[in-house]
C-alpha cells in the first residue's frame, strides 16, 4: 500500500507539472497574441500613414490660403511623427509591444534593411516640406521645392508600401505559427496528461482495486464466520440450557422419588411397629387358650 502511495503521489506529480505547464503556455500565448495583434495593426498602420502623408503633401501644392496651408501643413507633421515612431517601435520596441521574438526573423530584418532607403528618403522629404513657409512674394520658389520634395514621397511611396505590406505579412505570419506551435504543445501535453492517467488507472488504481476487492472479499468471510460462531455460540447456549433444565427436572424427580421413599420407609416403619404392639398383646390369650387346649386333650 505504501508503494502505490508512493506511485500515485509521482503520478499526480508529473500530471500537475504537465497542467501547469500547459496553462502557462496558453496564458503566455494569450500574452504575445495580444503583443502580436498590436504589432500587426501598427505595421498595417504605416501603409495608411504613408498614404496620408503622400495625400497632404499633395494638398499642400494646392492650398490657396494660408490658414489651409498651414493647416495641411501640421496634418503632414502629425502623420509624419506618428509615422516615425511606428517605425521606430516596429523595429525596436517601445513600452506598450514587445518586438524581441518578432524580430528574430531574418525574413523580417532583411525587409527592414530594404525599405530603410526608402522611409529615409520620405522622412528628408518631410523634413524639407515643413521647413517651407506660405508667403506670396516667394511663392513661385517654395512652389518648385515644395513639388520637389512631393516627387520624391511619391517615387518612394509604391516601394514603401509593397515592402511594408511584405512587413505586415510577416508579422502575421510569425503571429500565426506561433499558435500553430502552441497548438501543438497543447496536444502534446494533453496526450501526456491522458498516458498518466492511463498509467495511473492501471498501475495505481487497478492494484488498488484489487486489494479492495480481496479486503471485501476477506471483511465478507470473516463476517460469515463471526455469524456462524455467533449461530453456533447461540445453539451451544441453548442446548445447555436445555441440558440445565433436564438436569434440574431430573433433580427433582431424585428428590422427589428421595422424599417417597423417604415416607414409604416411614409408613412401613409405623406398620412394623404397629404390629409388634398387637402381637405383644395378643400373646397371653393365646398362651391361655393353649393350655386350655391341653386340658381338654388330656
């Protein structure tokens, strides 16, 4: 019985160890999907950023007033910075994601490397753009650097945006054999889970069946023996009780047979005595009707 504790503590050991584990990959899991979805988003966040950032430089040529150039201008900025520090995060992580595994693909830091050339290129660009004031008397000459650096955000944008969509594919891609992988560790734990189990039933369980049974089986013979002493016991009790009672009839029918003969002996006691006394008194009278007797004959 010892050894089948000692079997079952080891069982529901590894067992644990196998749930636990198990339940630390998901939630780890659950941890980088919510990182990865993050990641993903910001990464499909770029393509429309760089598109926002074509369209006001765009607008900006064809501003007429300075309140919609300026306008325009500080929509450029903004999309400009956000653009930047997406990309930054995207490369090397921020507070809010956490890009380490991600970024241990070497399909994904070879796109990095390609589009390099041309978020730099745009960057400059933008740079240029917000240096460029709304004034009339230069009109003319911040138009042709304004349309210069316009060209260079649209020759880089197609480029920009095919490799950031190979980027977002990417990352989706990364996303999803990793549950793919935890797909495959939950199987593989559960199977290890169902083998001990298995295990268990046959090497604990079973034996302790058994020895369950033959306890049972030995409690129940034990149990008809105790009946039968009990039975017999009982039948024994009777049957000297029934001897006592016998014994003690037959005691008394000896003390009653003791007590007649008793008064038999008693009663022929007074008859011998009674007859003695008449035969004392009967013996002169014959003695006289004797000799009377004589007389007669002589």
């Amino acid at each position: 019985m010892k050894k089948l504790s000692l079997q079952y503590l080891l069982f529901l050991a590894i067992l644990t160890v196998a749930i636990v584990t198990s339940q630390i990959l998901v939630q780890k899991t659950i941890s980088d999907s919510k990182s990865d979805s993050r990641i993903i988003n910001i990464s499909g966040r770029q393509r429309m950023l760089s598109q926002k950032i074509t369209k006001a430089a765009l607008k900006l040529q064809d501003s007429k007033t300075r309140e919609e150039y300026y306008s325009t201008k500080q929509e450029l900025s903004n999309a400009a910075e956000l653009w930047t520090q997406s990309h930054k995060a995207l490369q090397f992580g921020n507070e809010n994601i956490d890009v380490t595994d991600m970024n241990k693909s070497e399909r994904l830091l070879e796109l990095f490397v390609e589009i390099q050339p041309y978020y730099a290129d745009i960057l400059a660009a933008v740079e240029d753009i917000k240096k460029i004031g709304f004034s009339r008397s230069t009109q003319e000459t911040q138009m042709q650097q304004l349309n210069q650096s316009t060209q260079i955000i649209l020759d880089n944008e197609a480029s920009f945006l095919k490799l950031m969509n190979d980027i977002t594919f990417e990352y989706d891609r990364l996303a999803s054999r990793k549950v793919e992988q935890l797909s495959i560790s939950e199987y593989t734990l559960l199977a290890v889970a169902l083998i001990l189990i298995l295990l268990e039933a046959f090497f604990i369980f079973r034996p302790m069946i058994k020895s369950a049974k033959k306890k049972e089986t030995e409690i129940s013979e034990l149990h008809e023996y105790v009946q039968k002493s009990i039975t017999f016991l009982g039948q024994t009790e009777q049957e000297k009780h029934y001897a006592s009672s016998q014994i003690n009839e037959a005691n008394e029918k000896i003390n009653e047979l003791v007590a007649a003969n008793y008064e038999l002996k008693r009663k022929l006691n007074e008859l011998e005595n009674t007859k003695g006394e008449k035969k004392e008194k009967e013996t002169p009278v014959k003695r006289k009707k004797k000799d009377t007797t004589k007389k007669q004959s002589l």
